[in-house]
C-alpha cells in the first residue's frame, strides 16, 4: 500500500521540513480567524494544524469528495480547521459525543442553555455538580461546553464515579462561544456521523478506501497518561499495539492515516514501520508556566 502513495509522498514532500518548533507566535500561513473548534482539549493539535493540513490535502482526492476519519476526536480541532465535505467522528466520551452531536441538530438551543450560566467560579462549581441525569440533552451540552472552557487548561478527568472533577481554571480561555460560533460547527457537522466507541473497532468498521483518517490518541508512558486524562477511558500502552494493528487494517484497505504522538520509547515499532516526521511542540498541561516547555512529539503516516 505505500507503494499506492508514493505519488502524494512525493506531492507532500517539501510541505514541512523533518523537525518543526511550534508555539503559540508562529501562524505558519494559518488564518486564526478561521473557524475552531468550540471546545477546548489537553493535548489539542491546534500548534500543529499546518502541518496536519498539509497531510490531508495530499492525501485528498481531486474532487474534494474525501472522507475525513479520527478515531479520537476530543475537540476535533484539525476537522473544525479544515472543515471537510464529508466526515465521521469517534471518541469513546459518550459526554463529549452527546455535546458534539447536540451541536451539530440543535446550536441555538444549546447556546441558549449555555448565555443561562454565568462565567464565575460560584457558577462553575455549582454546574459542575449539577446531576446530569436530571438536564435536557441540550442543557447537558451546554454543561459541558461551559465546564470544558473554565477548567483547568481543557482536561477531561472523572472520578471513581464518573462525575468530571476538574477544577476551576479561569477565564483564561476567553469567552464562552456565542451562537454564531455553534452555528457554524453546526454547519460543518452537517455531512459527518458521530459515534461513541473504541477507536479500533469503530474505526476499522467503518473506513474505506480512499478515506483520511486522524488519529491523536491520549498520550500514554508506562500506562502514566501525560494529558492527566484519567478515567474508564484512559489509553494506556497496551492500547499502542492495538494503535499499530489498525494502522496497518488502514493501510492494507487502501486509506491513508496520520498517527500523531509523543515521542518516546513505546512508540519506536510504528516509527521503525512507517517512519515519521518529528515537531516541536509546546505543552500547556503543566499549571506553572516555567515547566510549559517545548517536547517532542511524532507524526506517523502511509501517505
């Protein structure tokens, strides 16, 4: 199969050098007025959205017709960014797929809920321990768009129970999105499925051929998640095999795929099979700003 894609190798090479130093003052040729994503994601690729778009429009047919694919779509900030025809979202967050999928049939509803709940800390803790059993689908959106945009940088945590548990981080993020803002996700969701499911089934269910798929999975070292996204869900090392046999499932169907992850040991077999490009990042995870310091972290592809 990479045969198949040694034309758009070639058509992508030259599109990024091998090691790239992203941070927040460098635009790389990206409008930030353009669409984003709504939410906000520990670990969101939003640095590295050039390059993940240089990625895609290699890899894209040239009818425009391609179908985008991420096993892992946290705030889906890369497919708010690019804003494809057609396109199929998957996380195993069953909050996170409700708030997508609420956004995507029912914007003004949401932002209703979402202009009822006041941007102070009183608030959040109160919305925070608000039963959602007891919230209309749309409020429960909201609620969770609100807690996702004050908490501490974008973390998605639960306890034992379940309740998400994350502190209150500030205003840091700016304001909450207005209705134009969730109209215009809403528009982009149009012509893409959203499904709650485990990134390796869901994903090699419903692929195909000629199909872009993204996948940002949690970053795991010795099953510790670097993203401090613990819960039912965490993805731990282990769970990098399973990464490299549905990287290979992608390929053998005749689909490119983009793997982005740390750089570090566990991920050296995907490396030594696919080879990869190697960015500069900068991590925001850390509260004290002197630990926010640059890492590295890998793009795996077929393309």
């Amino acid at each position: 199969m990479r045969r198949a894609h040694s034309a758009r190798r070639q058509q992508h090479k030259g599109l990024h050098t091998n090691t790239v130093l992203l941070n927040r003052s460098v635009s790389m040729n990206i409008s930030y007025s353009c669409p984003m994503s709504f939410l906000r994601w520990a670990g969101s690729k939003r640095q590295l959205v050039p390059i993940l778009s240089s990625f895609w429009y290699a890899a894209s047919r040239d009818d425009g017709r391609s179908r985008y694919v991420e096993g892992f779509c946290g705030s889906a900030t890369l497919f708010f960014s690019i804003r494809p025809k057609r396109g199929l979202l998957v996380d195993c967050n069953a909050a996170l797929v409700e708030c997508i999928t609420r956004v995507k049939k029912a914007p003004r509803s949401v932002a209703k809920a979402l202009g009822q709940m006041a941007p102070s800390e009183a608030t959040f803790y109160d919305v925070r321990a608000a039963d959602t059993n007891q919230l209309d689908p749309d409020v429960r959106a909201a609620r969770f768009i609100y807690l996702n945009r004050l908490c501490f940088n974008g973390l998605y945590r639960t306890n034992s129970a379940g309740r998400f548990n994350v502190p209150y981080g500030g205003l840091k993020a700016g304001r909450l999105p207005d209705v134009r803002q969730l109209e215009n996700a809403s528009e982009a969701l149009q012509s893409t499925s959203v499904i709650c499911g485990d990134f390796q089934s869901a994903v090699k269910h419903h692929v195909e051929r000629g199909d872009f798929v993204y996948l940002d999975p949690p970053y795991a070292v010795r099953n510790r998640s670097l993203d401090f996204q613990y819960g039912p869900d965490v993805f731990g090392t282990k769970d990098i095999e399973r990464l490299a046999l549905l990287a290979s499932e992608i390929d053998a169907i005749g689909a490119t795929f983009v793997i982005s992850y740390v750089d570090c040991p566990e991920i050296s077999s995907l490396v030594e099979r696919w080879g990869c490009e190697r960015v500069q990042v900068r991590r925001t995870v850390a509260a004290a700003a002197s630990r926010r310091v640059s890492a590295s972290e890998v793009l795996i592809s077929n393309l």
